[in-house]
C-alpha cells in the first residue's frame, strides 16, 4: 500500500513540475526572442541584460539611451511592446 501512495504522490508531483517548466517556454505561435530583441532595440534599448519566455510575453531588463536600467514586457504573439519602465 505504501509503494502505491508513494507512486502515486510522485507522479503527480511530476505533473505538476512539468507544467511549471512549461509555462517558462516561448508558444508556437509567438514572435521570435529575436524579433523580441529588435522590438525593444526599437523602443531606445541599447543594451538587452535578460531576456525570458513568462506566461504570455517576453520579459527583460536592459539599458535605454538615457543610461538607465529599464524593465520590459512585449506581447509574445503581437510582438507589441506591453511595458516599458525604469527599474
């Protein structure tokens, strides 16, 4: 009974871990990191720190013209900048 109930918690557990890694993954239908890059390039970001695939958008931190660090959003699938502000 007990190799059962241990089974049975570590596959769920499984579970639950795979669909947190997954949530972190760019969609198939979204924008490119690239395309990503460029948007923010185009919005006075001369310098991409982090760059990562969160829910349904890109997120980042860079440095605009200004010399300040900022934080971005871009939609993952319009490519639309959602959030840019200073850090």
């Amino acid at each position: 009974m007990m190799k059962k109930t241990l089974a049975a918690l570590f596959a769920s557990a499984s579970l639950v871990l795979a669909g947190v890694a997954y949530a972190d993954r760019p969609g198939a239908d979204w924008i490119s990191i690239e395309q990503a890059i460029e948007t923010a390039k185009g919005a006075g970001y001369t310098t991409i720190y982090e760059i990562e695939a969160d829910d349904d958008h890109w997120e980042g931190k860079g440095m605009k013209q200004d010399g300040e660090v900022h934080k971005f959003k871009i939609d993952g699938r319009s490519g639309e900048m959602k959030r840019d502000k200073k850090d």
